[in-house]
C-alpha cells in the first residue's frame, strides 16, 4: 500500500468520524431544545451548521494523525543488529 493510499484512508475516515459527531451532537440538540422554540428554519440552519462544524472537527482529526505519523519516525529506536555468527 502506497503512503498515498494511507493519507486517503486518513482522510476519508476522519471526515466521517467528523460528520457523525456533527450529526450525534444535532440529534442531542434536538432532544435538548423545546420543540415550541425550534423553527424548522433553526432546525435546518442548526443542522448545516453541525455538519460543518463536525466537518471542520474531522479536518483536525485528520491533521494530528498525519502530524502523528509523520513524528512517529523520529522516535522509533535503533534497530538490532544480527548476532554475529558463530565460528
């Protein structure tokens, strides 16, 4: 598997752990808030608003794991080396 393959899979798979935080926190939302006070113009701007904001959430994600493999080379420890043979 190529590295591009990887930061694909990185990439997709944190947009959709952002998108399904933005949807888990608008479906608290609507349980939270009274349905006589939620319009649904406001139940509909507060749900693009979560997706974006889940969206954004997922763009995060996805920086600190590429962040986090691209440090992890740097403290990897020294590698052992074969055993002399034996004469």
């Amino acid at each position: 598997m190529s590295k591009l393959v990887g930061v694909i899979i990185l990439l997709v798979g944190s947009m959709a752990i952002g998108v399904l935080s933005g949807n888990l926190f608008f479906r608290l939302c609507t349980n939270t808030v009274p349905p006589a006070v939620l319009t649904s113009f406001n139940k509909g701007t507060a749900h693009a608003a979560f997706i974006t904001y889940g969206l954004g959430f997922g763009l995060c994600v996805f920086l600190w794991g590429l962040v986090a493999v691209i440090c992890a080379r740097f403290f990897q420890g020294k590698r052992p080396q074969a055993a002399a043979p034996l004469r």
